[in-house]
C-alpha cells in the first residue's frame, strides 16, 4: 500500500491511501510456517521418542536455516546495488 500525495506546494495536503497490489504471501515463507508449526507441534503435542523427536527438531533447524538463508542473501543483494 502507498500513499498518493495531493494538493499544492504552498498549501493543504490530503493524503490518501491507494492501493497498488494485494500483498501475496511467498510460498517459501508459507514452507518455513508449516514446518515450524509441525514440529513444535510434535514437540508439545506428542510424546516424541526416538525418531520423531529427530524429525520434529530438523524440521525446526530447516525452517531456521533457510530463514537465515535467506536473510543473509536479501542483505547481500540490497548491499550489491548500492
């Protein structure tokens, strides 16, 4: 969402909101969502033993992994352009 800016320079101004473009939920952030759920949903729901308390924990590692995957390229993209 931006804000359209009316009115004159030595005058009012009236701001209003418009819209551009509905926001859209990534795919990878929806991924990251579900595996984090699951397994903390393994973890505190389940009595997790032996190979699920591993799958519940590497879910979670994933998720955390990839986050700051992806963080760390976000960075270095916006630092690329400068």
């Amino acid at each position: 969402m931006s804000l359209g800016i009316c009115g004159m320079a030595d005058g009012p101004v009236a701001v209003r909101p418009t819209t551009i473009g509905a926001a859209v939920v990534p795919p990878q952030f929806l991924a990251r969502a579900i595996a984090i759920i699951v397994g903390l949903t393994m973890l505190l729901v389940v009595n997790v033993r032996g190979v699920a308390f591993y799958v519940a924990w590497s879910l979670i590692g994933l998720a955390f992994l990839s986050e700051a995957t992806a963080t760390f390229v976000h960075l270095r993209r916006t630092r690329a352009r400068r």
